[in-house]
C-alpha cells in the first residue's frame, strides 16, 4: 500500500509572530475567543503572517458497502446513487450550502454500486461496485486498499495544483456508519456500543440489530488490528480515499476542515499512520450521531460548531467555512491599537 507520505508538524517559526499580530488588534486579549486560535493555526499552516484562503474545495467521496444486506440501515443500498444524482443536479443541503459560500464541489466515485452518468462534477475512480460484506468476508483487499488510498492522494493534488489550499473531505454510502463504528472501536479500543449509532434514523430495534451484526463482524475478523488491516476489513472505498486524501493534504501544508463522524474515523485512521496530519486539520462541528463527540477526544479537538447535524456529505464544513474566512479576515484586515490611534 502507498505509505509515501512525508507530513511534517507545523512550523513554529512565526508563532511568536503571528500571536503578536493578534493580540496587537482593536481588541481585549484573547476576546475574539477561538477564532483567535484559528488565525494562529492559518498562520502556522502556511507559514504566512498574511494567510489565504484559496479556491476552497469540497470533495465528496461516494461508496456502496456490502453490509447492507445484513439489514444495518434503513434506507437501501440504491439510495447512494440516487443522492449523487442530487449532489449533481444541486438539489442537496452540501450542494446549496457550497454554492452559497463559493466553495468548489466534486463527487468522486469510490466505489459506487451502479453505473453512473459521465457530469463534468463527477470524478470516475471506482475501485469496485462496493465492497465485500465484511460479516463474512474483509470488506476489500490490500491491493483494492492501496488503490483507494493512492486515488484519493491523487484527487488532492489535482485540486492543490489548480491552485487551492483549503479542502474538506464529505461523503456519500449507506452503510457506511457501520464501518465507521467498526474503524473507531478496532483502532481506539473503545467499547462498540460507544462508537454506534442510529445513522440514517434507525429505531430502538433496528440499532439493536446493527449492535448485534457488528459485534458478530468483529468476531469473525479478531485478527485485524493494524490501522491498515482494520480499514480494509472494515472500511469502504469512500473511507479509504478519505484517508489517502486527508495525507496528501497534510503533506502539501493545506488547510484541513473535517466533516462528521464517518469523515472523522477516515482521519482516525490517517491519523494513525502519521500523527502530524491532525495539525493542519480543523475540526468544523460536533456531529449528533453517536461516539462523534467521543471520537473528538480522541483527537483532543474542539469543533467550531454545535448544531446536532447528522447529514454528512461535508455539510459541517460548508457552514463553518465563513468562521474560518473570518479568522482570516480579522487577521489581515483588523487594525491594530497604533494604526486606529487607540491606547491600549
């Protein structure tokens, strides 16, 4: 599998500098609260005491998964295809919510189970028509795994070489918070009623089921421990690309806004194979699925939003998106106490 990846921890040179540059503007110390610890981390990721937000771009990435027919959702499996039709047509939430904010979309197909329609949004690199149902058998293959990873790697630097330097990484797959729960659990330890959760609106019955499948997933797979092993036997195509995306991102020094609960365990897992991936990353809000909040924690993260979203698809980072342009903004364009003649 492609591990390439040279990431290194943010520069501290500035930092001095940049701290001064805040606390040199109209304002009380530390008033501006968090917005002022995320003009720091802006500052420190592009090394820049007058940073820039780029061409913004969210890349959605879209998987089937073959847990599905085990019953853990309740919508079926069809629906994936049928949302990235909407993605397209710019009917769903991320599709308004980045058109409202000016933030580049693409759908990539990881791995969706149909054929779809050629759209000038729509990436083709299927891996495969979804994955294997992972209660028998390892959801793909190491060389399927690498190809994802390498894919998603690959879209980044597409998109970084058309000059953007803030990305945010949705996704798009029924099934897929099963997965998620089974990445978290395997690579925190954590106990598997923690880490799931009701997804796409399951009942008190039907959560129960998707308990007791997942518990008999992890029993048929006791083997799978390293972070690799455990996002190939549990993870989707979509997951995979995630991880390999969130990499390359770290290793080009680009700005990281993190989605949701299944976007989070994709980072868990890159955060896993190289620590430092974390400091470029911003946390854009607290999802209300189940374990989001405890997978947060875990990161030792503080999200910019709290509004009991459960969607995906990137749709926390469209809406904290102009939190981060205002910590950029107030950065570069608020006076400082000598230029407004203000004593301090």
């Amino acid at each position: 599998m492609p591990l390439n990846f040279v990431i290194p921890p943010l520069k501290s040179t500035l930092s001095a500098a940049l701290q001064s540059k805040i606390d040199q503007k109209t304002k009380p110390l530390g008033s501006l609260g968090q917005l002022e610890s995320l003009a720091l981390q802006i500052g420190r990721c592009q090394n820049s005491l007058k940073p820039s937000l780029n061409k913004p771009c969210i890349l959605i990435f879209a998987g089937d998964h073959g847990i599905v027919e085990a019953g853990v959702s309740a919508y079926p499996q069809a629906v994936t295809a049928q949302m990235i039709a909407n993605f397209l047509a710019g009917g769903a939430a991320i599709s308004v919510l980045a058109r409202q904010h000016d933030i580049e979309l693409l759908i990539v197909d990881a791995g969706v189970n149909a054929d779809l329609n050629s759209h000038p949004k729509l990436i083709d690199a299927k891996i495969g028509k979804g994955t294997q149902n992972f209660l028998t058998d390892p959801a793909m293959t190491a060389e399927e795994c690498g190809k994802a990873l390498q894919a998603g790697a690959d879209q980044v630097l597409r998109q970084h070489q058309g000059g953007c330097n803030c990305i945010g990484f949705g996704e798009m797959g029924i099934g897929n918070t099963s997965s998620a729960a089974l990445l978290m659990h395997r690579l925190t330890g954590l106990s598997l009623v923690r880490c799931v959760g009701r997804g796409t609106g399951l009942n008190d019955r039907q959560l129960q089921h998707k308990v007791t499948i997942l518990q008999r997933a992890l029993n048929q797979h006791r083997g799978a421990t390293a972070p690799l092993d455990v996002l190939a036997t549990f993870g989707g195509f979509e997951v995979a690309m995630m991880v390999g995306a969130y990499l390359k991102a770290a290793e080009l020094g680009m700005l990281i806004l993190v989605d949701g609960f299944i976007a989070g365990t994709a980072l868990l897992v890159a955060g896993r194979l190289h620590p430092h991936v974390l400091d470029y990353c911003v946390f854009s809000h607290v999802s209300n699925e189940q374990g989001h909040q405890t997978l947060l924690h875990q990161f030792k993260a503080k999200a910019l939003l709290d509004l009991e979203l459960r969607l995906g698809e990137g749709s926390g980072i469209a809406l904290a998106y102009p939190l981060v342009k205002s910590a950029v903004v107030f950065l570069n364009e608020m006076a400082t106490f000598a230029e407004a003649g203000v004593d301090h």
